[in-house]
C-alpha cells in the first residue's frame, strides 16, 4: 500500500465510520517503532505504521485508523480526545476501535534483568534492582534494617 492508496483509505473510514470527513495528510511513518500510529495535534494529520499492516492486514490497520479519526475528530470539535477521557471511550465504543494495537513480533523486546539483589539483616526481606543500591544511605522499607548486597 502507498501513500495515495493510503489517504483515500483513511478518508473511506472516516466517511463510513464517522460520517464525517478527513481534510488532512495521513501518511506512513517508518519511524514509529512501539506504537501503531498517532494523530498530530498541531498539523491534524495522522501518522501510521506500516509495519502493522505488514504483519497483521488491512483489517489491523483500519482498526488503528480508526483509533486515531477519534483522537481527530473529537480534537476538532473540541471534545475530551485523550485517552483518560469520556467522550473518547464512549466514541471508541461506537465505531468498534480498539484501545490498543497489537504488539509486533518483528520488534525485540528487552527483558528487564535484575542485577543486585539485596537483603535486610533484620527481617530477611528480599530486593532486587536493576541499579546498584547505596547502602549507607538506604535501608529496608518494612523495618528500617541495614541492606546487605548478595552478589
């Protein structure tokens, strides 16, 4: 798909979905990497991932345009558009677009690796962080005992 197929796309849902229609640019951005597109306050035009519908389909990426026509179209009227709000979940229910996209399985995700582990000398309770603790500084949360480093 490029970016004319995906303009009238966009302008398709808008009109099906929202009776209303899209006056702006929407365009693909290879850039975004964790999400799967967003819409521009100062510019009013959306920015999508290709990546998703490389991975998961036309239906996917209609379902994201979606979620961002309601960001769009709330923002325009001047009604709640952020996610915390109302009127946006009540206008996500109403045209059936999700709260989230799918994680692609293309990206690499690091998992978070706990490095030190720590251990009150009273209690025994146990921490683990992933940065190194000052322990003259720092002591356990549940009895104010010292913290020992076991590594």
């Amino acid at each position: 798909m490029n970016q004319t197929e995906l303009q009238v796309l966009v302008e398709k849902v808008s009109r099906e979905w929202f009776g209303k229609p899209f006056l702006h640019k929407a365009e693909f951005n290879n850039r975004l990497r964790t999400t799967g597109g967003r819409y521009l306050l100062s510019s009013h035009n959306i920015e999508l991932n290709q990546k998703h519908y490389e991975e998961f389909g036309e239906q996917e990426l209609i379902d994201i345009i979606k979620h961002e026509l309601c960001h769009y179209h709330l923002h325009i009227e001047g009604k709640g558009y952020k996610h915390r709000d109302s009127d946006f979940r009540m206008l996500l229910q109403k045209v059936d677009a999700p709260r989230f996209c799918k994680p692609l399985k293309s990206i690499k995700r690091r998992k978070i690796v706990a490095q030190y582990l720590y251990e009150c000398s009273k209690c025994n309770q146990r921490y683990t962080r992933k940065r190194k603790v000052d322990t003259a500084k720092y002591v356990c949360g549940k009895c104010s005992g010292k913290l020992l480093n076991i590594n």
